[in-house]
C-alpha cells in the first residue's frame, strides 16, 4: 500500500508530519492536517478540484456543429430517462436497508424478549442485558470493519457530497466500494441501537447512485462499459449526483421539494432551471418507489402509499367520538416556544462539544491501529445500550394505555399523552423488552429511548 507522510509540505505524492510518522492516503482523508499555532484542521493538501466550466476547443465545435436537432433530442430524453432510474434506484436502496434494519431488530428482541420475560421472575436481568450486548456489538463491530474497508463510509457522507457538488474531488466519494460499505454498514449500525439514522446516509447512497448510473461504465467491474460517453464530464456528472443527493433526501423524509430544496440550497453552489425539475422529477420517483413497497411490504397493501419516508413517527389523532382527547391546546404553545429555546441552546452546546470531541479524536484515535477504533465503537455501544437497558429498567412507572392494541386486527389507538405513543406502536411481544412492563402498560419517560431501536419509529404491522 502506499504510504503518505505529512510534515507541512508535500513532494513526490509525500509529506511529512512533524514527528515524522507515515500515514496512508485513506487516514489522511479523515485527518486532513493540524496548524500548531491555530490549531486549526486543515483539509488534506492532495485533494484536487472538479473542471465544471465547459472546454471551448476545436473538437467540442465539432461535436456540437454535428448534433442536430433529432440528436438534440435524444441527448435529452436519455437524461430524464437517467434521473428517474437513480429515483427509483435510490428508492429501492431505502427499502432494502430498512427491510434489513426491521428484520435484524425483530430477530434481536424476539429472543431477548423471551429472556426478559423468563428473567423477570428468577431475577436474571443482567443475563438478558449480555444477551442484548452480544447482539448489539456483534452489528457494530462489522459495521465498523465496514468503515475499516472503506473509510470514506464514515458518518453520514453530508459534508462529503456537499464538496463534491462545490468542486472538491475527494478520492473514493462516490465509488462502488463506498457505497457497499454505506449501505451495508448503516443498516448493521442502526440495528446494534447506536443513536444514528439511516437519513443522511441515504443521500451519500444516493449520491453514488447517481454518479454510477450516468457514466455507463464501472471502475470496480471494467467489463461493464458501454459506448455512451455523453455524460462523462465533471459538469454532466456534477447534475447527476445532485439529483442523487436530492433523491435521498426524498427516500428519508418523505419530503421530494425538500430534496430539491437541499441540492439547491445546501449542495450545488452551480444550478440552472433546466435542472430544477430533473433534480424534482428524481425526488419524486424516489418518495414513489419507497412509499410503494414500504406500504406493501409493511402492510400488505399494495398500493396504499402510507409510509412516504424512511423517517415515521406515527400518526397524532384522536378516537371518532372521544371528546376528551386533544392533540394540543393554545396553553401548549407557551410549552412549544420553551422547547424551542432550550432544543436552540443545547444544539449550540451539543455543537462546541462535539467540534472538540472531533478534533481529539481526530489527533488521539484515528492516527492509532486499527483495532483501537474497531474498540472505541463496541465501547460506545455497550455503554448506549446499558444505559438504555437501565433506563427502561428504573425509569418512571408502569402506566396503562388508554386503548388496548388488537394484534389481530389493526385498531388505532386514542392517545392522552404524546410520549405515549413510542410504546402503544409497539408490538406486545416487544413492550416488555422496551419498556419492562406487562402488556397494554407502558413506562412513559422509557420510551424516550426506545425511539433509536425502533426501525425508524415505524409502525408495526398491526397497528395503525
């Protein structure tokens, strides 16, 4: 493998670090550099830019004297053919990672379930809480030898896409590898309970999506290669991945002028209108596609649209006829505004902590082996999942839910508080292991935690 030094200057693809240890070009993607005297990281220094303005030559006169207006045409068509398979690529890779996300979690809490219900009684807890561990850190740790493998999959890809479609070439950003490793590794990390959602990722997945599908061709499998070179400039590519990243956006919240909106405003620093409905169109097969066999799947009603993203907290309404029940009242905004105010403040906090977490880490632990960061993981879920297992365990009291939920038949269910509903869209089979209550009784401030476990705060089949 080649190594990569980095000491403040770089010559014959080398730089050297201030005490002189070698790092390799995938660390220094994650580390960039550090100035002593401002302390400051900066961004790794063999980074190179995109070519978004078009090359004036002999050759491109030529080629745009020859393409006539049925050519013309054609060239279009093919684009909008192209945005609407990474919509709907993009789509089917929401479906395949919260299948995988849902089946994974009912796999790990149907057996620990039954150790919680059998411990319960002999006073065995600590025995279910092992059990717990060892399928928690059994996801993490391939999720982390996933990263290991490619360590451009790391975090949510965000920060990554956004300078990529504002011209910085980060090697490796939208390769196949990548996007194995993303997908892959996010449905394993979320169903080990880490506190991480499968939103951002999505639009990293859709992002290589769209930087796949347009160039024809693979780097990964050569023999795939087709002779259509149309949309093979960085420009071209560019608009691709923005209706990829758009896409993903969609597929997560349900929301595709929201994915617009974010490749407009977050994303692309380079648009024109022409692109604005080919980056919507995109959105809009995504939310499609992942509402569709979301629906089917999950209710077993195809055709029925009721899941339009991956990001689902239910639904707030009151029984027909339950005039005791209302969703909120004017008193309630004074509430909303507090909430506000303290979510503003300590997202603030949550901001100035994490940028010196990250800079430690970045100095402290990624520049260790290996297996030092593969460790920093597994000690990060086994202390999420003790304190949500705690927290479950001590937390509030046993409370009964205003409605029983009929597993057999899909009975909505009147809420009186909103934090109720966490456990009254649990299965029964599920709520002794979330909440450690008996059924159709649910311990209220414990349900807080059970928002990461669930697979993206859906609702089970039997419950609407």
């Amino acid at each position: 493998m080649l190594k990569m030094a980095c000491c403040g200057s770089c010559v014959c693809s080398r730089c050297c670090c201030r005490d002189g240890e070698i790092r390799t070009p995938e660390e220094l993607t994650i580390l960039g550099e550090t100035r002593e005297d401002e302390d400051e990281i900066l961004p790794r220094k063999d980074y190179e830019s995109l070519d978004y303005d078009r090359c004036i030559n002999e050759p491109y006169v030529e080629v745009l004297e020859g393409l006539d207006n049925k050519k013309a045409k054609k060239y279009e068509a093919v684009k909008w053919i192209l945005v609407f398979a990474i919509g709907v690529s993009t789509g089917l890779i929401g479906v395949f990672v919260d299948f995988f996300v849902h089946l994974f979690t009912q796999v790990k809490f149907k057996l620990v379930g039954s150790s919680v219900e059998e411990c319960s009684e002999n006073g065995c807890l600590a025995l279910s809480l092992l059990e717990l561990l060892a399928f928690n850190m059994a996801f993490v740790f391939i999720a982390s030898v996933l990263v290991l493998i490619e360590p451009v999959a790391a975090g949510s890809g965000i920060p990554e896409i956004k300078s990529y479609l504002n011209g910085v070439k980060i090697p490796g950003i939208v390769r196949l590898r990548t996007f194995v490793c993303k997908a892959v590794g996010v449905l394993f990390a979320v169903a080990g309970g880490l506190f991480v959602g499968k939103e951002g990722p999505m639009i990293h997945s859709g992002a290589i999506v769209g930087a796949g599908l347009s160039q024809f061709q693979s780097i990964t499998f050569k023999k795939i290669h087709f002779q259509f070179p149309y949309f093979r400039s960085d420009r071209d590519k560019r608009d691709f991945v923005s209706a990829g990243a758009a896409a993903g956006v969609a597929a997560a919240f349900g929301a595709p002028i929201g994915g617009t909106l974010f490749s407009l405003e977050e994303g692309c620093s380079f648009w024109n209108q022409a692109l604005t409905w080919k980056v919507l169109f995109c959105s809009m097969s995504a939310t499609f596609t992942l509402n569709f066999f979301r629906s089917g799947i999950n209710y077993s009603k195809w055709g029925s649209f009721q899941l339009p993203g991956l990001l689902n907290f239910g639904e707030f309404k009151c029984l027909d006829g339950d005039k005791q029940c209302h969703l909120w009242t004017a008193v309630d905004l004074a509430f909303f505004v507090l909430m506000g105010l303290v979510g503003g403040l300590l997202g603030a906090l949550f901001n100035c902590v994490n940028k010196r977490l990250a800079k430690y880490r970045m100095r402290n632990v990624h520049p260790k082996a290996k297996f030092i960061r593969v460790l920093e993981s597994l000690l990060v879920c086994m202390v999420t999942t003790v304190v949500v297992f705690m927290a479950s365990m001590t937390l509030g009291e046993c409370r009964d839910l205003t409605s029983p939920v009929d597993n057999s038949t899909a009975v909505p269910v009147s809420l009186s508080h909103p934090l109720t509903l966490f456990c009254a869209l649990l299965p029964a089979e599920l709520l002794d292991v979330w909440c450690l209550c008996p059924q159709w009784t649910l311990r209220p401030l414990a349900a807080l935690w059970s928002v990461s476990g669930t697979p993206g705060g859906q609702c089970p089949q039997n419950v609407r």
